[in-house]
C-alpha cells in the first residue's frame, strides 16, 4: 500500500514538473499509469472547475437555445475527461434536455478510458475524436457548425510552440459557433499561462468582431486586457472550494495547496442579435488587503488597472461591503458618476466618501446585492 502510494506521488510529481517546466513528453496520456494518476489528482480538481464554469454559465443565464434544448458541446484536449464531465453534468436537467458532445485528444487511450469509466446519463450522446491540433482537417470535417459550447482546458500550456495554430484554430470554431454560442477557455493559475491564454484572448477578439467576453472581464471589454501591460502581471481567479483530506494529503505530499480553485479563464460569447446594457462596473482582481487605516484593492474597469482604497474614515454604512469584497467580486463603478477625487500619493483613487459600495455579481457569476446584506 505504501510502495503503491509513494509510487502514485512519484508519477504525479514528474507530471507536475512537466507541466510547470513544459517538459512533458507528447504521449503522457498513453501510458496507463500517468492516466490513473493524472485523473485521480489533476482530474478531480479539473472537474470542479468545469463544474465551476457549468455554475457561472448558469448563473450568467447566458446559454442560447434557440427554442430546442439540446445542447452540443465540443470538447478539445479531453484528456482523462473529469473537467468536462463536471462542465456538461452541471446542464442536467434545468438547463439542457440533451447533450451532444465530442470529445478530441490526441491520445486515444485517454479518450478510450473516459468513454469506459463515465456512466454518461442517457441524454447525452458522447463522440470520440482523435486528433493532432491544432491541425484542423479531421475536426473540421466532423464540427460544421452549431456548437453551442466550446471548451478547452489546460491545453495551450502544453503547445506553446504552436499558439499562432491555436489562434487561427479557435478563430475558424468561433465563426461555428451558433449564435449566442460561447467558448471557455482555461489555463492554469500561473504567470505564463495566464498571459498566454490571456494574448490568445486579445487575438480572438481582433480577429473575430462579433466576440463579447463576458467574464472575467467587467463592462463587455473591447480593447487589449489591461493586465498585459506591465511583464509581470497576470489574472487569475482563486474561488474557494474544499476536497477530500485524501486529495489534500496528495496535494500536501506534493507541495501544493489545494484549498481554492485557482485557474485563468475566459468566458467568450458570440454576440447574440441584442446585447444589454450593463452599468459601468469594476471586478476585484487582487485578495481585498486591510492596512492600517484603509482597506484597498486593485480593481479592473476592462481597460485599466486601479488601485482604488477606502480609508476607514470616510466608511459608513453604505460602504461597509467594501471590507468584505473577495477575489473576483464586480461592484458598480464609483467612478460612474464623476465624484471621485483624482490620483493622491501612492498612486491609490479614494473611494468617493458618501458612495455606497453595489455589488453586481459574485465571483461565480451570481447576482449580488451588496446593500441587501446584513452587517
Ligand atoms: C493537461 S491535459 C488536460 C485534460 C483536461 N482538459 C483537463 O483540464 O483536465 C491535456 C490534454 O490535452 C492533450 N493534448 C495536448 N496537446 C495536444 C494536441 N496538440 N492535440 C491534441 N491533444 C493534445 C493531452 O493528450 C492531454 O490529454
């Protein structure tokens, strides 16, 4: 038992390094073992985010169905299949009648065991596709058009040689997208791959006019991230989330610290005939940090980065939820109204003192109230 489990944390820490170090050799899914392990660790994690983002679609009440409930969904770099099967379980049954899903890796073997291991319910139709991307012929002769929900997790990391590939790849599924459609792009929570997936994002956004990114980003974000500015930053969320101790104790015999889900992600929707129109909003992209005398947080407007503060002084009642914002939380911009005062020292905006603080949304895509809250 003990030889069994030092042998599963010897494969998942070769995994680790490779994923961090991009030393993976290609056919790592083919061989069983990294397949067992790689699903029982990297797997569970990956489907609470999937099952994370079914959540905030839902929440976001943005899928198009266009009088028809059955939803297809395609699927690239399934791999061991925990975070699909977390993103398209999440639809059954409010949200979808049926599921038609396609499934594409270059590693049959992996696509193989999922399809064996998954008790699928019967409304979902699952297909397995092997292929080499970002080489389009074999996908685009099995994908025209309609779908609905593009996904595509922790793949880019491990094919940064070939990311112009991916571009003109996602670029030519996004014009198949039906309307309303959308693609969910996720990247692990580190520097490279967040700008990674971030600049693909940008690219997406130049090439394809009709792409509205709907999350992360508040205010239907129209020009470059902000946070490719400066080398150093990124974006990520850190949305909390709590695993078996069985999964904790492989995390901390691994060195890591799994207590949130952390991940970079982006939430694209082709635009629908009408868009609302959304109050101009601020999303919280830093931990909320409290200092003596202020409580402050760098805040992103979809075109910049503000570093906008409350001192306690100037809190009242109406402001009080400022303390209480986490990661990932969007509010309604103080700015909106033109009553904030310029750039003190420090390079902090004060939070306009008689404002109230008005939640938006949650960091999972739920509406929010703020002033309807207790305390
Ligand atoms: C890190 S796993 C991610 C699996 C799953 N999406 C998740 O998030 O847990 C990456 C998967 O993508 C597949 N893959 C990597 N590069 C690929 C490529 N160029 N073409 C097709 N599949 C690829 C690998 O075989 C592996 O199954």
């Amino acid at each position: 038992m003990g030889n069994k489990k030092s042998r599963k944390v010897a494969i998942l820490e070769a995994l680790s390094r490779g994923f961090t170090q991009r030393t993976l050799d290609a056919g790592y899914m083919d061989d069983a073992e990294s397949r067992k392990a790689y699903g029982e660790y990297f797997g569970t994690v990956g489907f609470e985010k999937g099952a994370a983002i079914s959540r905030e679609i839902r929440n976001r009440n943005i899928l198009a169905f266009h009088g028809r409930k059955r939803l297809s969904i395609l699927d690239l770099g399934t791999g061991t299949g925990e975070f699909v099967r977390g993103l398209s379980e999440g639809f059954f049954p409010e949200s979808a009648d049926e599921i038609d899903l396609l499934c594409v890796d270059r590693s049959i073997a992996a696509l193989q065991d999922f399809a064996d291991q998954w008790k699928p319910p019967a409304t979902l139709r699952l297909r397995l596709l092997q292929a080499r991307l970002p080489d389009q012929k074999a996908l685009l002769e099995e994908v025209k058009e309609g779908i609905d929900l593009l996904s595509m997790a922790n793949l880019l990391a491990e094919n940064e040689d070939s990311l112009h590939g991916f571009l003109d790849l996602l670029a030519n599924l996004f014009l198949r997208l039906s309307p309303g459609g959308m693609m969910v792009l996720v990247e692990p929570a580190d520097r490279r791959s967040s700008r990674s997936l971030l600049s693909l994002g940008d690219d997406l956004m130049r090439l394809c006019p009709d792409l509205r990114v709907e999350a992360p980003c508040p205010n239907d974000r129209k020009g470059p991230c902000p946070a490719l500015d400066d080398p150093g930053d990124w974006c990520h969320e850190d949305r909390p989330v709590t695993f078996s101790s069985a999964l904790t104790r492989t995390a901390a015999s691994l060195g890591h610290v799994k207590d949130s889900l952390k991940m970079t992600y982006l939430l694209l929707v082709r635009r629908g005939r009408v868009d609302g129109e959304d109050l101009p909003s601020l999303r919280l992209v830093s931990p909320l940090h409290k200092e003596k005398g202020m409580s402050w947080g760098l805040f992103c407007d979809g075109r910049a980065l503000i570093r906008l503060r409350l001192l306690n002084r100037n809190r009242h009642d109406g402001s009080k939820a400022f303390g209480r914002l986490r990661r990932g939380d969007t509010i309604l911009d103080p700015r909106s109204g033109g009553n904030v005062t310029g750039r003190p020292e420090g390079g902090f905006v004060e939070w306009p003192s008689g404002s109230p603080v008005v939640g938006v949304r949650r960091p999972d895509g739920a509406l929010w109230n703020s002033q309807h809250e207790e305390g």
